[in-house]
C-alpha cells in the first residue's frame, strides 16, 4: 500500500506541471524509481531481519497490527535514508523491537525516526565515540567508552573537518551523544585532561538497535 500511495503522489505532482515538459518529468519519474527501490528493499531488509531471529521473536495476534504499523513506518522512511547501513539499521530496529518482553513499540518507533534523520557522517561520528580512544581504536563496551574530544574525532576521519562542529551539535540535539567535561575526559597529548564527547544512554541504545544488538 506505501509503495502504491507514494506512486500516486507522483503521478499527481507530474500532472500539476506538464508545462515543465519531458525533462521535469523525467527527473520525477527518477526520483520515484528511486524511492520505489528504497521501499522495495527496506521491506527485503525486515523480512530478512525477522527471519535471522525467527527463534527469538514470538509475535501474537494482538501484537501483529503493531508490527505492520512498525514496518509500514519503517517503509515510509526508506526513501529518506542516505546509506544501505541506515536501511539495514532500520530493519534491524523493526525485528528487535519484537524480541524483548515486553516489546518495546513505541522506542522502535522513535529509533526510526532519529534514524531518518541521520547521514552516514552522524554514523562515522557517532561509531567513533563509541570506541576506546587508544593508541588501538579498538572497540569497547559502548556503555564505557571515554569521551573523545572533538580534534581526536576529526584525527581519525579528517574528511569531516569541514562539518564536525554541526554534526556534533546534531548529534547532541538529537540526544544520541553528550558532553564529558574535562575533569573526566582524556589526557591531551600535553599533559591536561580534555573535554570530549561520548554516547548518551540513548545513543548506546540507537547505535547498538541499527546494528541489530540489544
């Protein structure tokens, strides 16, 4: 049914303008394959997702009209998600918020929303934080992990120096990281501690959900 409504929205954009002629309506016509291809495959994502836990996931009768509604939600936000990891996170979201007892429903919910609204430079930033920062990088408990400050941040992805300053503030309105003050942060290469940035407990959860962990 999503997939049939976002074709008729189309269809009636393409019709309000056909002064624009062929090339509008060619772009149109791009622009719903595109979405069309996003709704397909985030629908192969849950079911995939679903049936990787087939053994973990008991759904009732009662419980099966809140499970259309999650994924038709999930369907209505694919055509936004900016990378193939957000659209497997998405799914990953859908089948987890039916393995806890009691299912958690309206966080699923609230995780894809947040998850609409994320790029994959949030992604990078957010899996760095998580992280120990170590001479290894290497990953920890997400619950633990030290606070980074922003210049070991844009260290390890110097690509996102032009915009680490707004996506840290998005991040940080979004509630998925928090500030660390510099009493509790990490030691500077010369000598005092420095402020950083690290998950919040909702940006454990998030990142922990897109990745299909509990």
């Amino acid at each position: 049914m999503a997939v049939e409504a976002a074709g008729d929205v189309v269809s009636v954009g393409s019709a309000a303008i056909p002064i624009f002629g062929g090339p509008i309506s060619a772009l149109l016509q791009a622009v719903e394959n595109r979405h069309l291809q996003a709704q397909i495959r985030m629908l192969q994502e849950i079911t995939e997702a679903l049936g990787a836990r087939i053994d973990e996931i008991e759904v009732s009768a009662a419980r099966s009209e809140e499970l259309i509604d999650l994924a038709a939600h999930a369907v209505r936000v694919a055509p936004e998600l900016r990378s193939d990891e957000l659209i497997e996170g998405v799914a990953n979201v859908v089948a987890l918020a039916f393995v806890v007892s009691p299912p958690q429903i309206e966080r699923a919910h609230l995780l894809i929303d947040i998850a609409g609204r994320l790029s994959p430079e949030h992604l990078i930033v957010l899996r760095a934080v998580s992280r120990v920062l170590a001479d290894s990088y290497e990953r920890s408990d997400r619950n633990t992990a030290k606070a980074w400050p922003t210049r070991a941040v844009v260290e390890l992805h110097p690509e996102l120096e032009p915009v680490i300053e707004p996506l840290i503030g998005q991040l940080e309105s979004f509630g998925a990281i928090r500030r660390v003050d510099a009493g509790t942060g990490v030691r500077a290469q010369s000598g005092p501690f420095e402020s950083g940035w690290a998950l919040s407990g909702f940006g454990v959860q998030l990142l922990n959900h897109l990745d299909g962990e509990l």
